[in-house]
C-alpha cells in the first residue's frame, strides 16, 4: 500500500479537549461558517478515506467529501452530542455514499457470484507493481456492493445486521458478500 505524507484533504489541528470541540460545534449549529469550516478540516481527512474506500475513485471520494459536509451543515443542528461527532459524520457519510451508489450506479449493490470468478482471476497487463501490491487498488476493483460490505465490515467494524439495515440486503447476503470480497481481493493480490 503506497502511503502519502501530503493527505488528499487539508488538514488543521483542532483542539484535543472536549469542551472546545463542544465549543465549536455549538456555534458552527448557530450557523457560524468559522466554526463549520474548523469541524471541516478536522474530519475531512477520515471523511475522505471513508468516502475513497466505498466508492474506489479519487474522483468521486473527493465529490462525495463535498456532499457529506454539505448534508452536515443542513443537519448539524439535529447533532444531540449523544455520541461522538466524528461518529455522527462517519454515519452520515456511509448513508451519503451508500444512497449515491445507490442513484448512480446500476450495479451499485450487485452481489458477486461464481461467474464471476474469471473476473478475478488475476492483475491486467496494464497493473504496475506498486498497484498489484495496493490494497486500496484491489479494492476498487471490486464491484460496488461487494465493495460496500467489505469496507463496512472489515475496515470499519460494522456487523452484518448493521450492513444489511444501511444497503438493505439480507444479512445473510453481506456475509456471503464479504466472503467473496475477501476471496477477490485474495486473487487479485495474488496471496
């Protein structure tokens, strides 16, 4: 996996103590811009890895950041500090790329099967070294669904119940999603 020491995202420091944080979210929810934008730059970053790991593009990630921050604004006031708001944002933005993959893409959600095994069967000719070693590059090869579980479950710790309440798939179905997911990313990384 390559590694950047230049994030895609700017960053700026915020505070450690709770009470500022509480601070800034309370003025940025009476529509203080100042505010909004410290909360921006202090979650963008985790914002935009979520965003790159579910929809497989730079491109898109980047747009996707822009949606989830815009939904942000129109719905931090809804924010109760029952939970953490980089718990909260993190939700907002599985829902945010979650219905854009649902609008945008036909096969946003189609489940991987057997037939689709040569698919995977290994790097194409054009794959450099650096990419057939990516993690990341062998994710977004995954088609969107399969994807979408794999990066709900395993990077970030949702159950199957929980996968299929966000997608609407069955349970059962996110598990067989996963396995294939792995069994893919398996193939694709030679392993």
């Amino acid at each position: 996996m390559h590694s950047r020491t230049d994030g895609p995202i700017d960053t700026v420091p915020v505070a450690g103590d709770a009470g500022h944080i509480d601070d800034v979210v309370r003025r940025a929810q009476l529509g203080d811009v100042s505010a909004f934008e410290t909360l921006y730059r202090a979650h963008a970053p985790a914002i935009y890895a979520l965003c790159r790991r579910m929809s497989g593009s730079d491109g898109e990630a980047r747009e996707l950041v822009q949606d989830v921050f815009v939904r942000a604004w129109e719905k931090l006031e809804s924010f109760r500090g029952q939970s953490a708001l980089a718990t909260w944002m993190h939700r907002l933005a599985v829902n945010v790329v979650l219905n854009h993959l649902r609008t945008t893409k036909r096969d946003a959600l189609r489940l991987i099967d057997d037939s689709d095994d040569a698919a995977f069967g290994g790097k194409s000719a054009d794959a450099t070294l650096d990419a057939a070693m990516d993690i990341d590059w062998a994710v977004a090869q995954l088609p969107a669904g399969a994807r979408t579980v794999f990066v709900l479950h395993d990077v970030h710790g949702y159950s199957h119940d929980e996968i299929a309440q966000m997608t609407g798939i069955a349970a059962g179905t996110a598990r067989a999603q996963l396995w294939r997911a792995r069994r893919a990313l398996t193939r694709l990384l030679d392993l």
